[in-house]
C-alpha cells in the first residue's frame, strides 16, 4: 500500500510482511500488526529530541512481530552495501561494457 490507500491500518493488520518506509515517526502502531508478522523498517526520523526513530513504534509492535529491525541498528548497514554494490554496476556498465 502506500500513502493514499484508503484505509492503510486494514491493510496492514492483513499483511505477513510490512516494510514501512513512510518518514513519519512511530506510523506503524500496534493494532495494525497482526501477531507473528515481519516487520522491516526502513524509516529514520529524528526528534524534537535529538533522538532517533523509525516508523515503526517499535516498543508496541515488537511484542507482536515473529522479527523486527530496530532503528538505530537495522537494515542501515545492508542499505549502504547495496549502494555500493548498485555503484560498482554502474561503473561497471559505464566504463567496461561501453
């Protein structure tokens, strides 16, 4: 789904995976979440605070999940391998195969 699915917590509460990458802090509640789903979280967002989050308010939510990735210290480091795996294929493509 994305930001103009009529009713987004619907959807969800169906889902046996739920990526959430929206960039708005602690989106994801826990009576969207049907227990023993996967959620990956992609979101960063920082508070007022300082701190930072996820989209995902991950300490109602984690009870519920099968698997959960926190934010800070979630998927950040697989995003940054990708890039760099993306911009070799690129360089790749540009430079080598003409």
């Amino acid at each position: 789904c994305h930001s103009h699915t009529p009713d987004v917590a619907a959807v969800c509460r169906d889902a046996d995976i739920i990526i959430a990458a929206l960039g708005k802090p602690r989106f994801l509640k826990a009576d969207m979440v049907k227990r023993g789903a996967v959620i990956i979280d992609v979101g960063i967002n920082r508070l007022d605070d300082g701190k930072l989050c996820g989209d995902v308010d991950f300490d109602a939510v984690a009870p519920l999940a099968s698997a959960i990735t926190p934010v800070p210290g979630g998927i950040g480091p697989m995003t940054i391998s990708q890039l760099l795996v993306n911009t070799e294929k690129a360089w790749r493509k540009t430079f080598l195969d003409g």
